[in-house]
C-alpha cells in the first residue's frame, strides 16, 4: 500500500492509497525505451557555449540541463519548479525538492533527493540572473522564466530548447526533455542493482516486491504510481551494469562522485580560458565542501535503510 497528496487548485489536499500488483509482469506490448547517452548530455551542455545567446540564457540552459539530468522530472514538473522550492532544499539537512505534476486539472506531488552542489549552481542563477530579469517586474515565483516577460515558461519551450542545443551540438538521433527521464531511472537502477549486489532481471524484481523502502524510494525517484511501470527499465539497467566499472555502496554517493567530478573539470575549462587564479581557488573550496555535504548526507541515508 502506498499513499500520495492531491492538491486541487482551490487548495485543498486530499491524501489517497493506492495497491501495486503482486507481480511486476506488465505483459502485451512494452513501449521502447531510449535514454539519453552521457555522451550527449555533454555534447549539449557545451552546445551552450557554442550557441550562446545571452548570460541569462545560458545560464537557464544550463541548469534546465543539470535539473533534467539529476532529478529524472518530466518537463512540465521542471517548467513548475518555483525558486521557493529551491531555497526549502537548500535549508535542509538532507535537502529534498519538490516537484508537482498535473493531470487532468489535478496536482499531486512529491520530493526527491538532490544534490547541494545541484542546487548551489540553481541558487547562483536564481541571485546573479533571475534577480537581473524580474527586477520592476512582477514575480510570478517559478525558478524558470522567460527573459523578455519575466513570466514562468511552458513545457513545449523547454523541449524548444533542447531541439535547439541538439542542433547547435550536430546530434543527429532522436534527443527530448523525457529522454533524461529515461536516463536517470536507468543510472538509478544501474546503482541500486550494484548497491545490492543483484546478479540477475528476476533478483532484482523480488528486490522489489520484498522491500518496502527499496520499492518506495525507486517510486519516489521516479513518480509512478505503480510498481509495474518501472518493469521495462529493469533489462536497460541490465544492459548497462554489465560496463559499469564502479562498485559503489549508495546510489546517493555515487552520483555525488560523478557531479563532483565533471564541475572540477568544468573549472579547469574555465581556469584555462581566463578565470582569475584566486576565483579558480574559491570555486574549488566551495566546490569541495559542498561535495563533502553531500558525501556525508549520502552515509546518513545507507545508514538509514
């Protein structure tokens, strides 16, 4: 039995349960699934280089990019995300963010684990850029907003961007906001399936059935209603984990490592290209303690479970 809130636009909540099925077996047809490759995740990002069209935009390019990589939301939860929800994870010891989804006139919503040195790049824009683009204006509050208007932006105008990154980058095959959805489930069961040492498909759905947190926090990572749904990403992770060098011990931890890897790297770039010596030192320290946060929250939540 699992339970989520339904938020009505009047603002009333009602909480409701739902029952997964005993077996993860979706049967009849199963929708093809393509994620994003790491690959192209960089290709996009330094397509923001390349196609530069102003601070502000680059700068909302960049962390559509990292918010669509690092939380696996669909894009209308992205385009939804208000600067609040930011500011609420960041005074967290353990910083969750919360993300809201409508269907059919109703919201419901749910918080998911993110990263300090995620939201520490968003809270840099919302002060520097965002501030600049409402200043005499009236602030609507969402974290993504248009440059002109300074008016929350849709959904299509997220996949609007990504169409055109993909093009400044030359990627030739299919690229879409949902296909880091597809990405991150998949890295997320990569993980999982290291963290517990499962060696097969069948393991890992009876991981699923007989632990209550194990198939919480998969559904919680991912905003499906029901357990079956995550059935087609299981032979994905599969797939992967057979190339999958690390042996890590959290899911949180080893996703830390990797951001903390590519945003050193990124500061090399930038330390190459001109960035002050003594600026370069303060993005590293910075940089390093927020690492250090988020190691030491990833070892709060193994040790939980």
């Amino acid at each position: 039995m699992h339970a989520f809130t339904i938020k009505y636009r009047n603002g009333r909540t009602l909480k409701k349960e739902f029952v997964h099925h005993h077996s993860l077996s979706l049967g009849g047809r199963v929708r093809s699934i393509f994620p994003i490759s790491d690959e192209n995740i960089k290709r996009l990002l330094d397509a923001v280089d390349r196609d530069s069209k102003s601070r502000f935009i680059d700068s909302r390019r960049k962390i559509m990019l990292l918010l669509l990589e690092h939380t696996g939301a669909r894009r209308g939860e992205i385009s939804r995300i208000l600067v609040k929800d930011i500011l609420n994870a960041l005074e967290m010891d353990e910083p969750m963010l919360r993300l809201e989804t409508w269907k059919q006139g109703v919201s419901s919503q749910r918080f998911i684990p993110v990263h300090k040195m995620v939201l520490s790049d968003i809270k840099k824009h919302i002060d520097f850029m965002r501030r600049k683009i409402v200043k005499g204006k009236v602030d609507d509050g969402f974290l993504f907003i248009s440059q002109t208007f300074a008016k929350g932006i849709s959904p299509d105008t997220i996949t609007s961007e990504i169409s055109l990154l993909k093009k400044a980058a030359g990627i030739k095959e299919k690229i879409s906001p949902h296909m880091f959805r597809h990405a991150f489930i998949t890295n997320k069961f990569v993980q999982l399936i290291k963290q517990h040492e499962l060696e097969n498909p069948d393991q890992f759905r009876q991981s699923l059935l007989s632990s209550q947190t194990f198939i919480t926090e998969v559904m919680m990572w991912t905003g499906h209603k029901s357990a079956e749904a995550v059935e087609r990403y299981i032979h994905l992770a599969f797939n992967k984990v057979a190339n999958y060098a690390a042996t890590v011990s959290s899911v949180h931890l080893a996703s830390a490592m990797q951001l903390f890897d590519r945003k050193q790297r990124e500061l090399l770039n930038l330390l190459k290209a001109g960035l002050a010596v003594e600026e370069y030192e303060a993005e590293v320290l910075e940089l390093q303690r927020l690492r250090d946060e988020d190691f030491e929250i990833a070892g709060r939540r193994v040790s939980s479970n």
